[in-house]
C-alpha cells in the first residue's frame, strides 16, 4: 500500500479507505519482514485503540495528519510504551510522550510502534543492538546505517508514512542514503529532545525520514514548535529563501573527496554536482580541513563526556549489558579532561567562524552524505574503522550548529543507493528544502 501521507488524505475523504485498513495492512507487512529487525515493539490492538479512537467523529480535512501513520526510533518516548535505546535492561515505561510525539498525535498521526537502533545510538552502522542487525531495505546484506537504523527501514519497506530519528553525528542523514530516502537535519534545538534518551544533549537532534519532499515539509511545519521544557530549545528563526536562477554551492577539493574505493559512488556524486550546475548552479571546491578537524573532534573530544553521562549508572555499574562497541566508544569518556574541553572549544570556535564565511558567499555546501557502504559482515568484523569512515560528511554538522537535508543521487548497479547532502547555515531549512525540491525535481 501507498503511505505517501497526501494520497492516503485523499483516499481517507474519498472514503476509498479507513485508517484501520491502513493500519491492518502495515501490520501484515511487519509479520513478513520480521527477520529486518526493524522494531523492537510494536503496539498491540488495545495499545493502538485510543489514537483510532481519537480520529472518531473528526474529520481528516480538521487535522494535518490524520491517520497517517509513524515510526518512533526507541530512543524517544511514547507514552506507556518501553523505551529502551536498545539496552532491554535499561528499560523504562514513560509516563508522557516526547514533546515532538505529542504534537503529531494531537494532528491525527497514528503511532505504529518503537524501533530498532545501534545502541544508546552510538554508531553510524544499524548493527549495534540485541535486537538483531537492522538489514538494508534493498539489499539484506548490507547495513541499514545508522544510528536510526529502523526508522529509516520501516519506511522505506512501507511500515510507516514517516519516522522519527535522532542525529548527533549523522545519524538522521546516513540512513536515508542507504535506504533510497530524504532525511532533514533541522537546525540544532530547533525539534525538542525532550523525551528523548540522549547520546550527547548539546548536539543531539530529532530527524525525519520520508520518501517525499513534501511528506518532510509536512512534518517539519508540525514539529518545529519551541518547548519550554527542554533547555537547548530555540525559536525557529524561519530565513526567507529567494528562489535563485544562478547560484554558487561549495564542494569539498577532489584530494579531500574520499570514497574508500567506492568507484560508483565517486561517479554518482560528479553526477549530482553536474545535475546542480544544469540547474543554474556553479561548483566551487573549497577546503574541506575545517569541517574534517570539526568532525574528528566528536569521538576524540569531550563530547564522548556526554554519551558517558548519559548511561552513567549503566556503564559503571554494569558494564556488561552495554553491546561491546558501544561500551568500548562511551567507556572513553570517564577520563577526559576540562583541558581537552576548552582546547577542542576553541578549534570549534575558529571552525565556526571559517564555516560562517562560507556560508556568506555559497548558497550552500554540497557532499556526499557517505562515501561508500558496507556488508554487515565488513563490519561486524571491523566495527570503528569503517563506522568512522561513515562520518566523515557528517560529524561535524551539529558541532558547527549547521542544517542539513539527505536526498537519493542515484543508484550503483548492485541496486544499492547513493545519496547526497545540502549543507547551509542553522535556520536555513526553508533554502535546504527549495534546493532539494529544485534537485529532486519536485
């Protein structure tokens, strides 16, 4: 069945269908794709029947999203449903929903179940949960991506309309390159985390994942409201974008371009540049060290702090039901230093200001959102290696407080998809989604 949240709005007033049909059938296909590992729960016929019966009596033309239905990545709370970031003996049953939750269900959205992650979403890769390796969508070879590895599944295999993701180091973006999807990085704090387990509260971001360009603006619009709760929320300062007929974009220098051998992917991504330029832009490679030392800094500075403050008590005290990756990166935490703090504070804040001058004179940076993919085998038998490897286009987005959108770019001839990322500054989600509608075609 189609998911595409406006053709099922206009089959649910045509009456061509219900949303309990709907519902039924993405339960069908959750029973035929359970060796993905895509979910770790899914909601039961009591546990689903106050959000049906919430649309009772109400018409789909009074609410947003009416009956459509969503993925939830199982580090974000809905309300009496465990959440578990993929530890099951860290385990909790939340008493209220994340606030970005709440404000899709209170527009009629139909929340289908929590799903699989790399754990406490430490990973770029979908492998690391008891749960089972999350399995790419068009291959069952290859990785998902992470660390929103079953969000991005569920609706590239049709479970959900959208899904919700986190991103700290590329999570909401690497992904949607994997699975043939668009996924939008908004301006830190400007989607709440409250309710939501962190991996490192100050850089940490809510994400969105569909198959459309408007299914995101969608859901952006609902979503991006300020919590009052959460203390690293901002007011979206909404910049107005003027369509452009000529435009200049940054990529990064063709020795800094790395691929780890992926020829096709090195192809696909000269493709979407040229597709850029046939659209009135011009190319103009930049240096790409700044962003590069930037992204460095995440597992080899204080931010490893966090993701060890976060599972403080689960690390220390029993270390053993960690999944062995994930202990081995947050166990580095506990011995940084306030020195190694303010020394990689102020290679940020040299960053920052490079990043800010770019950005005056592009409208935006384009990249690879990976250079290459993996077999789950590669990495299960080389685990950090090549999950570093994964962020090198995008660890350092929310360092540098930037926004980002995740679009297709093409297809290897295995099938496998390649996708690539617009960069621009933080509040810019209005240009990031003109230059994606402009690219995609839509």
């Amino acid at each position: 069945m189609n998911l595409n949240i406006k053709d099922l709005k206009a089959k649910y007033l045509s009456g061509e269908t219900t949303v309990k049909e709907v519902v039924s059938s993405i339960f069908s296909k959750i029973e035929q794709t359970r060796d993905y590992n895509i979910w770790i729960y899914t909601l039961n016929e009591e546990e689903l029947s106050p959000y049906l019966k919430n649309l009772e009596n109400k018409n789909p033309k009074d609410l947003p999203l009416y009956g459509i239905p969503f993925a939830i990545k199982d580090n974000i709370d809905l309300v009496g449903i465990p959440t578990t970031a993929a530890c099951p003996e860290f385990s909790y049953i939340p008493k209220k929903s994340a606030f970005v939750v709440e404000k899709l269900i209170q527009a009629g959205a139909i929340p289908i179940g929590k799903t699989n992650l790399d754990q406490f979403a430490t990973g770029l890769v979908g492998t690391r949960s008891p749960y089972g390796e999350c399995k790419n969508s068009i291959n069952k070879e290859y990785i998902s991506g992470g660390s929103s590895s079953g969000s991005a599944v569920s609706v590239a295999l049709e479970m959900a309309s959208f899904s919700l993701g986190t991103d700290t180091a590329g999570s909401g973006r690497v992904p949607a390159a994997f699975n043939n999807l668009i996924g939008l990085k908004a301006t830190k704090g400007v989607l709440s985390t409250s309710g939501v387990v962190p991996a490192c509260r100050s850089l940490d971001c809510v994400t969105v994942f569909a198959k459309e360009l408007d299914s995101i603006k969608e859901v952006f619009e609902i979503v991006n409201a300020c919590d009052e709760e959460d203390i690293y929320s901002r007011v979206y300062e909404k910049v107005e974008c003027e369509e452009k007929a000529k435009f200049s974009f940054a990529i990064p220098k063709k020795e800094q371009l790395k691929f780890f051998g992926d020829e096709e992917a090195k192809k696909l991504f000269k493709e979407a540049v040229k597709k850029f330029e046939s659209l009135g832009g011009k190319a103009f490679e930049i240096d790409y060290e700044p962003f590069n030392e930037s992204a460095n800094l995440l597992y080899s500075g204080p931010w490893v702090v966090e993701r060890f403050i976060a599972i403080k008590d689960v690390i220390t005290k029993t270390p053993q039901i960690v999944e062995p990756t994930v202990r081995k990166i947050i166990s580095g935490g506990e011995n940084i230093n306030a020195i190694n703090y303010f020394e990689s504070e102020y290679i940020l804040k040299k960053n920052r200001k490079k990043a800010e001058k770019l950005f005056e004179e592009f409208e935006f940076m384009l990249t690879p959102t990976t250079g290459t993919i993996y077999k789950i085998e590669e990495v299960n038998n080389n685990p950090i290696e090549l999950n570093t490897n994964l962020g090198y286009y995008t660890n350092y987005m929310n360092l540098l407080d930037l926004s980002a959108i995740a679009v297709p770019a093409g297809n290897r001839t295995n099938g496998l998809p390649f996708g690539v990322t617009v960069v621009a500054k933080n509040f810019e989600e209005e240009k990031l989604l003109s230059y994606a509608s402009k690219y995609l075609g839509v």
